[in-house]
C-alpha cells in the first residue's frame, strides 16, 4: 500500500515539473524573440516605440526571460518575478498611452494566467520533493545567478514607477502638457508670472520638482537645485544671452548640458535636458530663437565687448535718466508720450518724472502731477497704467532697503481697496522723497469723507 502511495507521489511529481518546465520553455522562447525584435528595432530604426521605450522593453523582456530560465531550474522566487514583470507590462503601456486594444489585454491575460499556473506548479514541485528528501533538481548556480539579476531588475524598474507615480519626468515637456501642480509650484517659487507664457520644462529630480530643473518661458530661461540644504537659482533674460556652450551631448542614459552666459559673464546657467525625441533640440532652439529677435543693438555692443551690461549707459544713450527729474526737465519727446498714452491731460503740470525703461519709458515709470499720482507698466507688449487723486491716496509703504537696492517697490493704496506697487529709485534716497511729497499734497487735499473712509479701510485690513 506504501508503495502505490510512493509511486502515485512519484507521477505527481514529474507531472508537475513538466508543467512547470514547460511553461517555462514557452517564456524562454517568447522572452528570446521579444528581446531580439527590440534590439533589431533599435538598430534598424524602424518601430513604433522611440528609443528610450525600446531600451526599457528591452529590460523588462531580458528580467523576464532570466526569472524563466530560473523557473525552468525550479526557482519559486523566479516563477514569482517572472509573474510580476508580466504584470508590470500593460501597467507601463498604460501610463505610457492611457489605453490599450483589447486584443492586448487578452494577450496579457493569457500569460499571466500562465505565469499564475508555473507559479502554483513550482510550489507543488518543492513540496513533492520536501517528501521524498530530494534535490529539486537543476543547475543551482545558474537559478540563483538568474534569480538575483531578475530580482534586481525588477526592484529597478519598480523605482521608476514610483519616480512616473509622483509625477516627475525626465522628459521634456511642453508648456502645454504642464500639469496644474507644477505651474502653481513655479508660481509659488516666483519662477513663473502671470505675464509669462512656460514653453518647456525638464525637470532633474526623482520625486520632487523642488529637487531641480530647467525652465524657458517666452521671457527668460534658467533653472533651479539644491546646494547645502537651500534651493538657488538663476534666470537670464532672453535678448541678454551672450553665449550658449555644450558642455554635454548627451544619450540614452545622460542628459545634454549646456551652459547659457548674460554679456562678460555676468550671469551663467546651466541646464540639464533630456535627449528624449530630441526635445533638448528643440528646446535650445526656441531659446536661441525668442533670444535673437528680442537681443537689441546696445546689448549685442556688450556682448561683442565681453563685458557686463551697464543699464545705466543704455538708458542715458536712449535718453532716459536713472533719477526723478523735475517736471520742467522733462524732454518734449517724453511729454509727447505721456501724452498720446493720455497720463497727461491738457494744461496738466508735471511736478516729478521717473521712468525705469532702460530702451524707452514705455517699459515702466511713475509721475506726479498737481492733481495724479501713479504710474505705467508694460505687461504682455501692452502699456497699463494706474493713477489716484491727490486727496484719494490712504498710504504709500515706504519699504525697507539695502545699500545694493537700485530701486524699491513703493506700494500706493486707496481708500476703495486699490493699490499698485511701484518701482522708485533708492539713489539719494530719491524714492522716499518722492512719497513723503505725494503724501504731503494728499493730506492737504483730503476731505474729512475720505479721511474716514481709509481709517475704515485700514481697519478692516
């Protein structure tokens, strides 16, 4: 009767093993002809997939064929990786493209229906075996060789699903396609404006944008990183680059590194972009073209002299000056602009000027009048302006600067909520004088109604 039961035990296990081997094979054999379409693909340029989709295909394909070989030795921990792996493809073509055709999903289906059953065959099969105190069989250091590299592959593609799960790429992606969580991010950091329009990012970190990237917008193009605990940045200007340097072309596993330098090196950035679909091309290209058509006569003199930009110098050539002038030393041309943009009405007296523009003051300036205070800017190529009654203005915040300061932002608000900050120079203390004049003129002209109605205003703050 021991015997019958021995030798049934005996059928059952190489009836498992057959199972277990023979679904094995079919993984090897598959495994094989996936691995060498994809390396063919590759070479020949001809697929569907770009090249990064290939290279990763390729892994998955290689992990699985290594946990089947492993299986085919007997390695549960093998039949479970393989498992996995097949589990992970329509997940990665998922993510990849949002859907797949449903003769996918069947394909998929089947082999993990398949993987499921070597996995329960190679479970039995180590139990049988327990029972009659034998070998499993097989070569051991080619299951645990094949065991290991799998496994590792494995835990490798794993992390990159987690870097895709926390929204992190490594390509670059349009301004477009940029999630609502990474432009309040740039916006939060002061990256990005509301003026600016975002055209590309790429993004350097694992799993957090904060961790570092590059960003060109139609204004300026720069990026972020972390340095000893703190994140820094650099932003140039385009119209004010000099010089783009490739430091790195760049390939499958590394991205391109360039260099973009401001005129005498004033400023210098770095940026890393993915080589992806030759978005970096595309990329730097943009940059060079915004840069080129907005780059002016008197930066192109800087840039050819190698020295850093002399704001200043620019202005005075355009006719502008860096200080508050009085209202009789305002030039005509300037009165006549004031003028045609209706911030100067007719037989209205200009008390103070200042313009900040460094090619004309239509880029930004402020003015008082006997009866206006205010001042223009240009947002988006368009001019806005904001101007308040001498005897409508509740307070002007006189900011704190520094020695290095050129110019202080000056806020100015009324007693029905409305403010404007503006930009003011802190040159002999220029900006402060101004204020303290504008707020004098208001005090004499307020009206006891007014008066109340910015105490109530100021209360409710």
């Amino acid at each position: 009767m021991e015997a019958e039961v021995s030798d049934d035990l005996v059928q059952q296990r190489v009836k498992v093993r057959r199972r277990m081997r023979g679904v094995a094979t079919f993984f090897i054999v598959i495994s094989i002809i996936g691995l060498l379409g994809s390396v063919a693909a590759f070479l020949t340029g001809r697929s569907e997939f770009d090249e990064y989709e290939l290279f990763a295909l390729a892994i998955i394909v290689f992990g699985m064929l290594l946990s089947a070989v492993s299986a085919w030795h007997g390695s549960r921990v093998a039949a479970l990786v393989l498992l996995l792996f097949l589990a992970l493809t329509p997940l990665s073509a998922v993510m990849q493209w949002d859907e797949l055709d449903p003769p996918d999903w069947v394909r998929s289906a089947l082999y993990i229906s398949l993987a499921v059953w070597m996995l329960t065959n190679s479970v039995r099969y180590h139990r049988l075996s327990r029972q009659f105190s034998e070998s499993i069989g097989g070569l051991s250091w080619l299951r645990w060789s094949a065991k290991l590299v799998s496994a590792s592959l494995l835990l490798f593609i794993g992390f990159g699903f987690a870097v895709l799960s926390v929204g992190v790429s490594s390509s670059i992606i349009k301004g477009a396609d940029m999630t609502e969580e990474q432009l309040i991010w740039l916006f939060e950091q002061g990256y990005l404006t509301n003026d600016e329009r975002p055209l590309y990012l790429n993004l350097d970190g694992a799993f957090s944008i904060a961790e570092g990237g590059s960003l060109l917008t139609n204004t300026y193009v720069g990026g972020w990183w972390q340095e000893d605990g703190e994140q820094r940045s650099v932003w140039i200007k385009l119209g004010e680059i000099c010089q783009v340097k490739t430091l790195k072309q760049g390939d499958l596993f590394e991205p391109a590194v360039y260099s973009v330098h401001s005129p005498g090196d004033e400023l210098w950035v770095e940026l890393w972009l993915s080589v992806e679909n030759d978005q970096h091309d595309r990329f730097m290209s943009r940059m060079k073209t915004i840069n080129n058509r907005k780059k002016r006569p008197e930066v192109q003199a800087f840039c050819d002299q190698n020295r850093a930009i002399d704001w200043d110098e620019i202005a005075a050539a355009n006719g502008i000056s860096r200080d508050i002038i009085h209202g009789a030393d305002v030039s005509e041309a300037h009165r006549l602009w004031l003028a045609e943009q209706q911030f100067l009405l007719d037989q209205e007296q200009i008390l103070e000027f200042f313009s900040y523009g460094r090619f004309s003051i239509a880029e930004g300036g402020a003015l008082l009048t006997e009866s206006y205070f205010g001042g223009w800017w240009e947002s988006s190529g368009e001019v806005q302006g904001w101007w308040a009654n001498i005897g409508e203005i509740c307070d002007i915040t006189i900011p704190e600067t520094e020695d290095a300061d050129i110019s202080a932002l000056y806020r100015v608000s009324t007693s029905d909520g409305d403010w404007v900050d503006l930009s003011l120079p802190t040159k002999n203390n220029q900006g402060a004088q101004l204020a303290q004049r504008v707020l004098e003129m208001n005090a004499r002209a307020e009206t006891d109604e007014h008066r109340v109605a910015c105490q109530a205003a100021e209360s409710t703050e």
